[in-house]
C-alpha cells in the first residue's frame, strides 16, 4: 500500500500543505471538521507578508486572490498621546509591497479550489477528528464520518486543527500565557481613502490597527476584556464616535462598521513534541497576538517547510525520530522569533507604566531615523527567519 500523509484540519494551514504535497506527487488525506463551502463567508482579515505571497504564487493559487487582496505599501505606526511616529515603506525596502491583507473566507476558497483539481489528496469535509493517538509505529486518527466512527493510521500525522478542538494527546505539551485582552475585529468605513496604507497605533487600552481591505478597513482594537465588553456593547454611532476619539484623525471620520465579533488574546506555544509520527503545525503549534501580524505567516511557512521535508526523504523515514528533530530544528527559530517579537511588542506597548511611555514614543522617533533597523524589521516581517 502505498503510504499516505494525514492531515488533520483543513484551514489554511492544513490546506496549504496538502496543496504543496499535492505538487509534489505525495499522497495525502485531509480530514475538515466543516462542510465544504462553510468558511467561504469568514470576513475575517489575514495579514499576509510578502513572503506568504511567494508560497502561494509557487502554488500556483495567487493569480486567483490577487484581485481580492489588498497591498499594504506603508505601514504607519504610531503612539497615543506622543508625537514619536515611523513609516515603513515597500518602495524604500525593493518590495512591490509590504504585505497584503486577505480574506479568510477567499483564500480558504481558493486553496480548496486548487485541491479539487488534482487526485492525490483525498479531502474528506465533515470529518471531525475525535481522538489521536500516537504510537512506535505509527499515529491513529479517530474520526466521525456520516455518524460513523471510522480510523486511519500513517506513519505521518500532520494536526492543523487551530489548536481549539482536540486536548490531550501524549507527547504534546502546550504553555499558554492569556493576555487578559480580547480584540474586537470588524470592517469600518472611513472618509478619507485609505491610500494602501496600514496604521499600528499603540494606546493605553492596548494595540489598535487599521489595515487597508478593499475600500474600508478592517479594523483590530484590542484592550482589557472589560474594556472591550464596554466598546462592544455601544451602538454603531456611539462606537464609531469613540473609535474616532481612539484611533485620532489619520483617516478622517469613521462613516460606518460592519459586524463586529472579539476574540481572547493569548500566546501559546508547544514544548518540544515528542509523540512519534505526529508533526504539529499552524495556530495548533503556536498562537499570536495579532499586533505584528505574524501568527498566520508562520504557520504558512510550518506548511510549507514540513512539504519540503517529508518531499525530501523516503517514506519509511517519515515520522521517524530524525525527521522529526530535523523538522522541529528547522522551525525552531522562525516561531521563537515571531513569539518574542510579538510578545516583546505587547509588552512594551500595551501599558502605562509612568516613563514607558516616553521610551516607547523615543524608540519610534529613532526608528525612523535607522536605515538598517527598518530595514531588519521589514525582512522579519515579510520572510520570517529567512529574511
Ligand atoms: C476569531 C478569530 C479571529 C481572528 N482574526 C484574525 C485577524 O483579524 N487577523 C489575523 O491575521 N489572524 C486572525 N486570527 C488568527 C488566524 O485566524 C490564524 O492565524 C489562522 O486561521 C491559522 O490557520 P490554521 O489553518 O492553523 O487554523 P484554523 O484557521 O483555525 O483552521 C483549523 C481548521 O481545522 C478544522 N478543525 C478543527 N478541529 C478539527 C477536528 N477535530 N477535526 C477535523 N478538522 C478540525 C477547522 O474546522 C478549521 O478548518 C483570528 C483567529 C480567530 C480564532
């Protein structure tokens, strides 16, 4: 028989493997929990970095989002109450653009169109994996199909589940530091166009970024849970009245706001795996605040680094111990600095700490003055450790 690669959880991470593999020739099985279709609607904003781009032109699925997606050429970032301020800009940095902002909804589309095209992964949508289980020789999958509880095994188990859906499993240990923050995201509406700019404005109350999306903006405000549950609850004119009040005049008025939903804020990563034959990638393996956009553009570069791996061997070596060091070896730098970046970002900008404030307003004034400092920031950003 020949051996086939499973692949639990089929959002952009888990699709984006399948995908690489898929181009590789290897076969492969990805079970979603979902029904197909059922994430097309998700408005949800992705920051992709330039980087991410390049994966998914290799994929050959960019040439269809291109036209749904959003350059960012200058990200503006700013600090409430100081006059201390940095842009960064693609045109000083040789990069079409710095990022792009994308819907979760078109870009889950897209993969899963590019999937159906091709016959080596099998994609099995409304498979909800229930338990998981490693072992010496390989790991086994249970899952309810059609009301049926069915099993498969491989001596490769990739989890892409987003880290919300499956808890214990021997072998994976997770730490997990909640910020006490939640972050209310939804599209405004603003009078002035948004000229494919993206602003980072650090407040009191927490991060607030407006990324260029289309016409509108999407808009990510951040602050303590209670705080969020007041801004929350107000009605559409009042919010946007205190959005302005928060955010300043940068974009003229706020004219209107979509739907709006929050989420917990949390960092969370995995100790060393040491399950056998299971591989953890994607927001499974780590989450971010949101506030340097980089959650997301790792776990794209997990997928596709783990593709290149398992292409790169023979498949009695998948899952074994070396491919498994390798693999985590690989990855490892990539993720800790994106975790410390962001942490590090969280830390010293999301409080009121009599002086911080004037360090923080200080290192934004010099930041725009050095060259070379930008110039590592957007490499970081756009390549992740390659850059
Ligand atoms: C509410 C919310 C809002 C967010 N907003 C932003 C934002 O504005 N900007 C940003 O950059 N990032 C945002 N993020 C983070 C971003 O969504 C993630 O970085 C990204 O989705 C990670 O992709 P993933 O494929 O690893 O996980 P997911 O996108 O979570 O995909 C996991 C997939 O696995 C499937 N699945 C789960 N459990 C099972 C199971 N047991 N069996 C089979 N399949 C299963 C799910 O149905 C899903 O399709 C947000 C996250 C959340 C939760």
């Amino acid at each position: 028989m020949t051996e086939s690669v499973i692949i639990v959880g089929g959002g952009p991470v888990g699709a984006t493997l399948a995908l690489t593999l898929q181009h590789k020739g290897i076969a492969a099985t990805m079970l979603e929990a979902r029904a197909k279709g059922a994430a097309y609607q998700d408005q949800r904003a992705l920051a992709l970095s330039y980087g991410s781009r390049a994966i998914l032109e290799e994929l050959g699925v960019w040439a269809k989002l291109d036209a749904q997606a959003t350059a960012i050429n200058t990200i503006h970032i700013s600090q409430r109450g100081s006059f201390g301020r940095s842009l960064l800009k693609a045109q000083d940095h040789d990069l079409p653009a710095l990022g792009y902002v994308l819907s979760y909804g078109a870009l889950t589309k897209a993969l899963d169109d590019a999937l159906a095209n091709f016959k080596a992964v099998n994609v099995i949508y409304k498979a909800e994996a229930t338990h998981i289980e490693p072992s010496a020789e390989v790991a086994t999958v249970m899952f309810n199909h059609d009301s049926i509880l069915q099993r498969l095994s491989s001596s490769l188990l990739v989890l892409a589940d987003g880290g919300r859906s499956l808890g214990d499993i021997p072998g994976i240990l997770r730490d997990t530091k909640m910020y006490g923050h939640d972050a209310l995201v939804t599209k405004v509406k603003c009078e002035l166009p948004h000229g494919n700019i993206a602003y980072e404005r650090f407040t009191p109350m927490g991060p607030v970024a407006l990324l260029p999306n289309g016409e509108e903006f999407s808009l990510v405000w951040t602050g303590k849970q209670a705080e969020v549950a007041e801004v929350m609850a107000l009605d559409d004119a009042e919010f946007l009245s205190q959005l302005h009040q928060h955010f300043g005049d940068r974009v003229g008025r706020f004219l209107g706001v979509g739907k709006r939903l929050t989420f917990p804020l949390k960092l969370s990563y995995l100790n060393p795996v040491t399950a056998p034959h299971l591989v953890v990638i994607g927001n499974a393996a780590q989450t971010m605040h949101p506030v340097a956009g980089q959650g997301f553009n790792v776990g794209l570069r997990d997928a596709y680094e783990l593709a290149q791996q398992i292409a790169s061997i023979m498949p009695e070596a998948w899952g074994q111990d070396a491919m498994m060091r390798a693999y985590q070896q690989g990855r490892k730098t990539d993720t800790k600095r994106g975790l410390m970046f962001t942490d590090f970002l969280v830390n010293l900008f999301s409080n009121d700490i009599v002086g911080v404030s004037g360090l923080r307003g200080m290192s934004l004034g010099m930041l725009d003055l050095l060259k070379p400092v930008k110039s590592r920031l957007v490499r970081k950003m756009s390549f992740g450790s390659r850059g």
